[in-house]
C-alpha cells in the first residue's frame, strides 16, 4: 500500500474546494449545512446534546485547568505567512511514519469509551487515509474495529496493566490483527485529578464503559473468573436506583445476554478486577525494556516531554514519541 494508491482517501485533492461548492450550492437553495463549520459553534452543540456526565469526561482538564487554557493559548501564539504563486494544482499530503504509509500527516488519536462507535470512527479514518490508534479502553473489540480499518492501517494504543500475562496477550492480539505499531501511553499509571468528573462522582468504566478490549481478552476472562471463583459469596451492594442503573449499563456491555449478565454477576466482577489492574504505578524503563523481545512492532512512546526522556527512549531503540501533555487531563500546569 502506497499513499498514492487509489482510494477515498485520493479525494482530498481538491477536497476542501468541493465541499466549499457543495455548500454554496446548496444555500442557493436555501439549504444551511447541518453540520457547524466552525469549532466553537460544533463545541456548544455538542455540550447541548451530550448528557453532563459525557461532556465532563470529554471536555474537563485535570486541576484547574491550567493545561487545558495554556495549551489554546499556545496554539493560537502560532502564525501562517502564506507563500505565494506556487503553483500547485494537485497536493499529496502523504506520508511515511515508522514504515505506516499514510495519505494524510496525521493519525487519529485513541478515542477512549467512544460508547461503542469504535467501527464508526474506524470507517471514518478509514475514508480519511488516515491510520487509526485503537484505544486499549475501546467501547468495540479490537478485532472488529480492525476489520473495519482494513486495508488501511492501525496503531494499537497500550496502557499497561499490573498483570504481565494481560500485557503480553493485548500485545499479541495487536500483532495477529494487523497493528502497524504500538504505542504506549506513559503518564496515566493513575488517573489524573479531574474535578469535572469527580464532582459528579462519574467514570465511566465502572459503568462497564469502555473495556471491551478487556472483556474479549482470554487472559482477563481467566482473571475475572479466578476472581468469581475465590469470592463465591456476592459482596452486598446497598439498594439504589443509581446501584440498579449502573447494574444495568455493566450487564449491557458485558458480552453475553442481559438476562444471563444480570444472574451471574460476572459483569460486576469484571469491572472491579479492571479497576485493580487497570494502570501500573510501578512502570520504569525497565518495563519499557522489555518490549523489544516482546514484539517485532515498531514502538511509540506517547506522552514525552521531557529532554532526557526524550533521550532516554533513544537509548532504548524506541522508533518514535509522540510530545504532548495529554491535553491537560493528566497533570494540570504541565
């Protein structure tokens, strides 16, 4: 595969100038878009259609919020002096990133707990040219959302559990799949201090949102049923409507019928087991070592930003880092 290779992906030469036609085209038929073309407008619609909890999760900073302002604010410093008379009727935007032939010079970030349209955005970078990092807190199992991206590529996005064995088989299933690479994200081994969500005492895993990769592992089902099997007798819950909808949202996302979810308490099981493996406090370089005899892929470090880090990945034999502070969701003033 080649950026060059025909596809959807081809259509982005002139792509801008088409949709501007269409658009003006339809107006003189008194058409408005229904999708806003500016950000700030697309922003508010989204916060008057997602519930306060989903637009907590996607749109709060860790701290204060620091991060979060610093980093617009840093952008907007930015400046464009175009060039003139160029003279380029055709554009190829594409490019090569560790051995991924891409038709655009971006990849579309891990979408975390995308409330199970992983396939949906998958088609959608797909259409783009672009690959696509499948998040390790994905709403689809990474088999399907795979599929859907083929033949284009995907990177597969790693957090790294406290058990070794869940690690080593997540990294399996990323390489019989396809993955172009994998990328380790560095900076949650907690969660970050987010007072939007924390207000609203809302995560969305322990709804049983976003572990599809976990519940489709056969390493986690063994953790969740050694779980089960040491605890037979069910730890009592204090009867609420919330206790029952949260009950409800695990079984529903849970493999496996509602009905059965809800007798075997296996959903329930699965998301404490998640929330006491989920990130590694403990992980070092040491870890990061290990990777080159764990898999032949090509490795990403996301979330460097420090020099010697920076170094230090090198040293390594690390094929890339991705330098950012994750949008200020981990740690505010960053």
């Amino acid at each position: 595969m080649t950026a060059k290779e025909p596809s959807a992906a081809t259509s982005h030469v002139g792509l801008g100038r088409a949709r501007q036609t269409a658009i003006f085209r339809a107006g003189a038929l008194g058409r408005a878009p229904s999708i806003p073309t500016d950000a700030r407008t697309l922003e508010r619609r989204a916060k008057k259609t997602m519930s306060p909890t989903a637009w907590a999760y996607i749109a709060g900073g860790a701290g204060e919020g620091r991060t979060t302002r610093h980093n617009r604010e840093a952008f907007e410093r930015w400046r464009i002096v175009p060039r003139m008379l160029r003279g380029v009727p055709q554009r190829d935007l594409g490019t090569s990133i560790v051995g991924t032939q891409l038709c655009l010079r971006c990849c579309w970030r891990p979408s975390v707990v995308a409330a199970n349209s992983d396939v949906i955005i998958a088609r959608g970078a797909a259409a783009d040219g672009a690959a696509y990092v499948i998040s390790c807190q994905g709403c689809n199992p990474l088999e399907e959302t795979a599929a859907t991206m083929s033949p284009w590529p995907f990177w597969y996005q790693l957090y790294w559990s406290t058990d070794e064995a869940l690690v080593d088989s997540m990294i399996s299933r990323a390489e019989h799949c396809g993955a172009a690479a994998l990328v380790v994200t560095l900076d949650t081994t907690i969660l970050g201090w987010r007072p939007q969500d924390l207000n609203l005492g809302s995560l969305p895993f322990v709804r049983g949102q976003g572990l599809a990769q976990y519940t489709s592992d056969p390493r986690f089902l063994e953790i969740v049923q050694d779980r089960i099997a040491s605890n037979p007798g069910r730890a009592k819950t204090q009867i609420s409507l919330g206790a029952l909808r949260t009950l409800i949202s695990m079984s529903r996302k849970h493999p496996g019928s509602l009905r059965r979810n809800l007798r075997s308490g296996e959903p329930r099981a699965a998301v404490e087991a998640f929330l006491d493996i989920y990130s590694n406090p403990g992980l070092s370089w040491d870890h990061i070592a290990t990777l080159r005899r764990r898999t032949s892929l090509p490795i990403v470090l996301k979330w460097i930003l420090h020099p010697d880090d920076a170094r230090r990945a090198v040293e390594l034999g690390i094929d890339a880092m991705i330098v950012s502070n994750h949008g200020g969701r981990q740690v505010d003033n960053a």
